[in-house]
C-alpha cells in the first residue's frame, strides 16, 4: 500500500541520518582530541619560550658584565704598560748615567 511504501522510505531516510550523525560525531571527537592536544602543545612552547628568553635574558647581563670587566682590564693593562714604558725610559736614563758616572770614576 502507499502508506507502507511510504514509510519504508522515511526508515530508509531515518537510517542514514542515523549513520550520518554517528559519522559526524566521530568527526566531532577527532577534532576535540586534535584541538585539545594542539592546546597542550602550544602551552608547552609557550612555556619553552618563556624559560629560553629568561636564560637569554640571563646570558645578556652575564655578556654585558664580561664586557664591562674586560674594558676595565683593558684599562688597567694600558696604565701598567704606560707605567712600564715610563720606568724602562727612567731605567734607561739611570744605567746611561751609571756608565757615565763609571766613565769619570775610571778616569
């Protein structure tokens, strides 16, 4: 009869928008587990970030103190060899007058 015709194709309809949903809420799930595992693992490069640029942070002050340390050195080493070429010249001047005096002293 029409009736059961008719009703045998709404079942039909029914069955496959049974499989569609149960399709779709796979779907549905897999995008779930994928967003929640890709929030994990930005969370952890945001962390990762955050603990590189404070080690980068550190080794920028630990640079700069280096830098500073070695300009006073620098500083230091350019006095002492000012005072060294300053005491060789005095020394130099001293044994020219020892021999001189050595000179007068023989004669």
């Amino acid at each position: 009869s029409h009736a059961d015709r008719y009703t045998r194709h709404t079942d039909r309809h029914t069955s496959h928008a049974d499989r569609y949903t149960r399709h779709t809420d796979r779907h549905t799930s897999h995008t779930d587990r994928y967003t929640s595992h890709t929030d994990r693992y930005t969370s952890h490069t945001d962390r990762y970030t955050s603990h590189t640029d404070r080690h980068t942070s550190h080794t920028d002050r630990h640079t700069s103190h280096a830098d500073r340390y070695t300009s006073h050195t620098d500083r230091h080493t350019s006095h002492a060899d000012r005072y060294t070429s300053h005491t060789d010249r005095h020394t130099s001047h001293a044994d020219r007058y020892t021999s001189h005096t050595d000179r007068h002293t023989s004669h």
